[in-house]
C-alpha cells in the first residue's frame, strides 16, 4: 500500500492534480489558497508541466480556457473573491463545453471579506456563479485525504462529461495538514475528438466556440446541456451517511462544518439523542434522494453552514418542505463549534417533546 | 489557362459578414496568405476576439478558438503553453485588445509570450454601432461621443505600438495600414514575420493594422481610407516600433 | 483515546514547527491526527496558535476548542485559552514570558523556563522544543517512540545541522525537574 504522508490540503490538491496528469495551472495570489500554487510553481518546472502566474483571476481562468480548448488536462486555483473574478471565464468553459478543474478554497464574504474560513460561496458555485444556463460539478472535501482524492475525480468527471468541475473548499481544510494516501499516478484518457490542436490538414477545422447567434440553435445546446446534467444527477451523487438509520435529528453539513457536526454527533448520541449526519460530497449534484428518505423518518433538519444558510434552501427542496429545516450557522470566517449544534437540536428537542 | 489569383487556403468558403468597404476582408486575407506561404496552415490554432471579427472562427479554416472579451492573448497563452509546436494568432480589434484587454496585451507582450497579434485599429466600436473606442481621435464623433471625443473628460487615445514598444519583452511591434496599395503589400510582409517570427521561437509579435469602418464613420469606402490618410496616420504613425533581434543584430 | 493539544504564542516562536513535530510523530506511532494552524491577522495581533489532534479513532473536527494539553508561550495566550483546558487536563507555561500563575486548580499545571533554559543552551529560538519535551514527558498518550524520526521530518535536509540542536532542547525539556 502506499505510504502515508502528512500535508497540507492545498498542498494535497496539488500533488493529486500532477498525478492525475494536470500539467497545466494557472492562478494569481490570493490567501488562503497560496499553498497551492506555490507548490505547483516548485513542481512543475520539474516535470516538463507549466505554472504561470497570470496577471489577474480574469487571465488566469481564460488561460485554463485555452489549455482546455487543447484537451489537456488544466486547473487554476484562488479563494472567493478571486472565484468571483474567474466567473466569465467559467461560463465560457461550461458554455464551450470544456472540461477544467477550478479549485475555491473559500474565506469569508462579501466584498473583500475577511481571510478565515467560509462556505458561502455555495450559492455561486451551485447555482451557476456566471451568466447563463450552467452547472459546474462541485465537490466539497471534508478532509486532506478527501482533498487529494476529489481533485482526481474532479478531472475525471470533467472530462467525462465535457465540463468544468469545481473543488468547493474552505481556509481550513486547505491549511490544516492530516495523514494522507496519495492516489496512484493516472491519466483518464478519454478520446477529446473536439480539441484544437491543429488540423494537420487531415480534418475540418474544429472551433471552441459559445457564442450562437440563431437562437434556436442556442437554445438546442441549452437542451443538450442539461439532458448531460439530468444524467449526472442521476449518476454522479455523492454523499456520507452518518448513523441515520435511526435518527430522529438529520444534521445536513459539508467540509469542515460535516467535520464539527460529526462531533456533534457523538456528543448528542452519549445523552441519548438520536442525531445523525448527511454529508453532501457532491453538492451540485445535491445528494436530494437520501435528504427526501431521511425526511421520512426525522423530525427535522440542521443545516449546519459557514454562511448565512445558503444549503439550507437546497435541503427544504429536496424534501418538498415536509420536515422543518432549521439553519446552525456562523459566518464571516467563524467556525460553529459541537456545543451550538448540540444546543440546536435539543431546542428542536424541547419544541417536538 | 493559367491561374492568377485565387483565395488562400486558410480561408474557408464562408461568406464573410463584413459591411461594404470594411478593411477586415482584406487584413484576414493577409493573414491566410501568411499562413499559406509559411505552410503551417494544419498546425495553426486562432483566437477569434469579440467585436466585429468574433466570427473569424468561421472564416480562418485552420484551428479556432473564440475568446471573451479582450482576452485572447490569455487565451493563446494557455494555447501556446499547451502547444508550443504550433502556431498561436490572436485576431482583436481595439476596444478588445487596448481597452478592455489591456491587462492581457500587456502582461502577454512583457512575457514576450511566442504568440502572434493582429490588432486591428479603426478607432471605433464597430460591432455595436460605433461607440467611442480607446483609439478613437481627439473630437472624433461617435455614438457615446456625440459632440466629438473630449479629451477633457475621455482621455486621449491610447497608441498601442508606442505603449507596447516601450516594454522590454515584446520582440516585434509595428504598425501598418491596408488603405492603399502600397500599404497593403507592406502589411502583407510585415505580418508575415510577426508569424515567421512565432516559428523562429522569438516570442510576441504584434502587428497594428489602422483599418476602416466606414460604416460608422458615416463615411463612403473611398473616403473612409482618404481619411486613414488625412487623419489616423498623422495620429498613429506607421512603422516598426520595436524588432529586438534586428536590434541585437546591429549592436 | 483522543488528546487535543493547543499551542499557543507569539508568531515567531516556533508554535507551528512544534505542532507539526507532534503531528509526525503521531503519524510515526500510526495514529490518527490533524494539525491546524492559526493563519492571517491573528498572526499579527498576538497570537499564533496551532491545533494538533491525536488519537486512535478517525478525526473528527479539526479545530481544539476544548484542549487537553495546552501549551502557552506568553501571557495573551495563556489569558485566552487557560478557562477552555478541559478538567483534569495539563496546562504548560513558558515561565520565562509568563511571569503569572495558573488561576485553575483542576488542572496539572508545569511551569518550564524555557525561554531562558533555550538562550543557557546556546540556541535561543529552541523554547518551543524545550517545552514540547516536557509535554513528551508528562503527557501519557505521547511517547518518547520515533522521537528523532519525527524530528528528521520536520527539520529539513537543507537545515541537517539544526537536527542535534532541536533533539537537545527536547531532551533538555524532558529532563527538566
């Protein structure tokens, strides 16, 4: 088996982008993701791959638009408010139909914000974040380990399905350093018939392109799109099930706030609460079946959130608002610790006794 | 009989969707026939801008790829740092690559990014009905300057060549015109090194053509290219700006 | 078993280098951990913290809200974090920068001049290991096993000189009565 290393989140991205065949990053400084990108500006030069450090967000995200457009594997990385710069660019990936990994290690909002950690950029990155009908695949990491393994499966699954996808972390997760299993070197090699890469004169000229000025014909990949996206909800879900199988109290959270919740857990279980946890891996697509299945059983919901309850309209949906859904929540880069979910569930308690 | 003239084969059929009298037929003309005479056409990748040449993707038969706005010299970065065995040419009119794109001009060309620029500078927002550009001339009249370009509040045009000459990355900066013949043939050669000098791994080569849009000029064809005469060559002089080896060469 | 273990001080003091020499010797010995540093202004304002988590059972939060064994290296972090140590839990204080004692009587409490005992060794900026080898010492769920092949992880090959100097401010804190 292979051996376990201490790192750094950012650093974990990183090293799992080079060994599943990124060879292209492209980012601009912004704290707290600079782990990242300094790691990529170390190892790339020695492995014949790229790092530039653009003059902005906005070249950085149109730099990756252009490795993109090669059909080689590319990410860029930043934090909030240098995601909110990348937002054009984004939407003419996922418009193009090219397949990219952005990484949002997120800090607080809005504005400038602050530099600690944050979830509230879940709106922006589940909703779309640019203009126009679009989804990125987002997966939110609760661990380093998770760090490393969701940066491949992000490459995978954007080359899968022709689009961008999205690692959806926090200050947190990218600084703290925990054991971690490296995956295995791996390139996911799908056929990118699509790419430029010159026609060598053997073929028509392929053009990546979003722009259609007949609007029947814009509206038909529109169509096409999202019969992509109703088949990656279908298939592409993922999320961890926490000793629900009997709980009365769902506590719903991702990353680090999933992480504090699990403690939350425990604790309640010890005096004798039936809590239990779903933790979205994927939040676009939002893991709506199991919510809908606990709705059956629970008496209500926590959405526990780094944000002023942004999940917490994802969770109420999922559910057709059978079951309350209450929000436990810090923000501007605090961190709920188990003592206030604790107290949230038993004031639920105290309302259902 | 003989063959004396005919389109170059880095153009495709397409009919192009340029007004009457425009210059941009002319200027992707000399593109292709660069293309075609360095025979590189089926390793060249091009990024269309957006403005009136945002469907040069349709036009130029090799490789394309359509950018946002004022970015396809990130674009081509990204292209190039992919592909460096191909031939990389950004195609962007003014607002494009010296407004909104001035951030990604200047920061490709201080890179000396091994990428090929055609800016082409008709001091107007052709596409959405002739608003006033950065290149636009002192009391020019457009749609956002009605009373002609103030200066006091608008600024003065900005001169891209000299701007970008005065950097130490770029290899090659020159301004050239097609409103006359002559012009034209000298365009011709000097977009041909700026590619020539992509394949010779000698880095950013950006070629400022002062075009026409006698559309929003208000003017007819023959008095738009008498007025590049009279008004934007004494503004932007032609010339080459800035040619590094040729430079080192004479040291 | 699970001890969560604050390190708190000023910037500069080596707070995160000494969690992070915790953290691998918790990988050494196969345990399960998390380490997580204070980042940003706070940096700036006093104090850097750093929280290391060691345990036999998978991780939970990241972050010592509750510590175990808190290790203070001056005054503003021993007023923060003093009433958050758990009962029965351990409070370490750099008695040199600390000229206060530990207002609490349900804790173990060592006071370890380590400041002063780093600059009698020669090496000034080695109070952070002084003190961590006194934790070693006292803390029962932290061995002395893998001691130095933790250290070689955390001190780099480009600083190899600096290994024998850290390995004798620990050894120094370990013995220290």
């Amino acid at each position: 088996m292979a051996e376990k290393v201490l790192m750094k989140g950012n650093e974990a991205i990183a090293e799992a982008a080079i060994r599943a065949g990124c060879r292209h990053y492209f980012g601009y400084p912004i704290t707290p993701q600079t782990e990242l990108a300094a790691y990529m500006a170390k190892r790339m030069p020695k492995i014949g791959g790229v790092f530039l450090q653009a003059e902005s967000e906005v070249a950085a995200i149109n730099m990756v638009y252009g490795v993109a457009s090669t059909g080689k594997r590319v990410m860029t990385s930043s934090s909030s408010p240098g995601v909110s710069l990348k937002q054009e660019g984004i939407s003419y990936i996922a418009g193009s139909d090219l397949p990219a990994l952005i990484v949002n290690v997120q800090r607080g909002g809005p504005g400038l914000g602050g530099i600690q950690p944050s979830q509230s950029d879940y709106y922006q990155a589940t909703k779309g974040g640019g203009h126009g009908d679009y989804h990125l695949i987002v997966l939110t990491p609760a661990s380093v380990q998770e760090m490393a393994d969701l940066t491949s499966l992000a490459f995978d699954l954007a080359d899968k399905y022709r689009m961008p996808s999205m690692l959806l972390a926090d200050g947190t997760m990218g600084q703290m350093m925990e054991p971690v299993i490296l995956p295995e070197e791996h390139v996911n090699r799908i056929d990118k018939p699509w790419a430029v890469t010159g026609t060598q004169m053997q073929r028509k000229h392929n053009i990546i392109n979003s722009l259609y000025l007949v609007p029947e014909e814009l509206e038909r990949t529109n169509f096409e799109r999202y019969e992509r996206y109703a088949q990656i909800e279908k298939e592409e879900v993922r999320y961890e099930s926490y000793m629900m199988d009997d709980a009365e109290y769902c506590l719903v959270a991702f990353g680090i706030a999933a992480r504090v919740s699990k403690n939350a857990v425990v604790a309640l279980r010890a005096k004798g609460v039936k809590a239990g946890l779903i933790r979205p891996i994927t939040v676009w697509p939002f893991p709506k079946a199991p919510i809908a299945e606990a709705a059956k059983h629970v008496k209500a919901f926590v959405s526990v959130e780094l944000s002023m309850g942004q999940m917490i309209d994802d969770i109420r949906l999922a559910q057709n608002c059978e079951k309350p859904v209450v929000l436990c929540n810090r923000a501007g880069g605090m961190i709920p610790d188990p003592a206030q979910i604790i107290a949230a569930v038993e004031a639920l308690k105290g309302g259902n006794d | 009989m003989a063959i004396v003239f005919e389109k170059p084969k880095s153009l495709t059929d397409a009919e192009l969707h340029y007004c009457p009298g425009c210059t941009h037929g002319i200027i992707h003309r000399l593109v292709a026939d660069a293309i075609d005479t360095l025979g590189v056409e089926g390793r060249t990748i091009g990024v269309a801008p957006v403005g009136c040449a945002v469907m040069a993707y349709n036009y130029f038969a090799c490789d394309m790829v359509e950018a946002a706005h004022g970015r396809a010299p990130a674009v081509a970065t990204g292209l190039k740092r992919s592909l460096p065995e191909n031939i990389i040419f950004t195609y962007q009119g003014d607002g494009d690559l010296a407004s909104i794109g001035m951030a990604e001009t200047v920061h490709a060309a201080t890179r000396n990014e091994n990428i090929t620029v055609i800016f082409v500078n008709n001091a107007i927002y052709g596409m959405t009905g002739g608003q006033m550009a950065p290149t636009s001339l002192p009391g020019q009249v457009t749609q956002t300057s009605p009373y002609g370009r103030d200066v006091a509040t608008a600024g003065y045009p900005v001169k891209i060549s000299e701007l970008l000459a005065a950097l130490d990355g770029p290899e090659f900066i020159a301004r050239v015109a097609v409103n006359n013949v002559k012009n034209v043939r000298n365009a011709k050669k000097t977009i041909e090194k700026a590619f020539r000098n992509q394949m010779e791994g000698k880095g950013f080569s950006l070629v400022e053509v002062v075009s026409s849009c006698p559309t929003n000029w208000g003017m007819t064809p023959d008095q738009a290219l008498a007025w590049i005469d009279e008004k934007m060559i004494p503004y932007y002089p032609l010339g080459v700006y800035k040619d590094k080896s040729a430079e080192e060469a004479t040291k | 078993m699970t001890t969560q273990i604050l390190f708190a001080g000023f910037g500069g003091q080596g707070i995160l280098f000494a969690g992070k020499f915790l953290a691998y010797k918790g990988l050494m010995e196969e345990k399960q951990l998390s380490w997580l540093p204070s980042y940003g202004p706070e940096m700036r304002g006093g104090t850097a913290n750093c929280s290391v988590i060691i345990s036999d059972e998978p991780v939970g939060s990241p972050i010592v809200s509750e510590p175990d064994v808190l290790v203070a290296m001056n005054l503003p972090s021993l007023d923060k974090y003093e009433d958050a140590v758990v009962p029965g839990g351990m409070i370490l204080v750099d008695s040199t920068l600390i000229e206060r004692k530990v207002k609490r009587d349900d804790v173990k409490v060592f006071y370890i001049p380590a400041t002063r005992l780093a600059g009698e060794l020669g090496t000034p900026t080695l109070a952070n290991m002084i003190i961590t080898g006194k934790l070693i010492r006292e803390c029962d769920a932290i061995s002395y096993d893998h001691l130095e092949d933790a250290l070689h992880k955390v001190v780099s090959a480009r600083r190899a000189n600096l290994f024998d100097a850290n390995l004798n401010a620990i050894n120094c804190g370990y013995q220290y009565e």
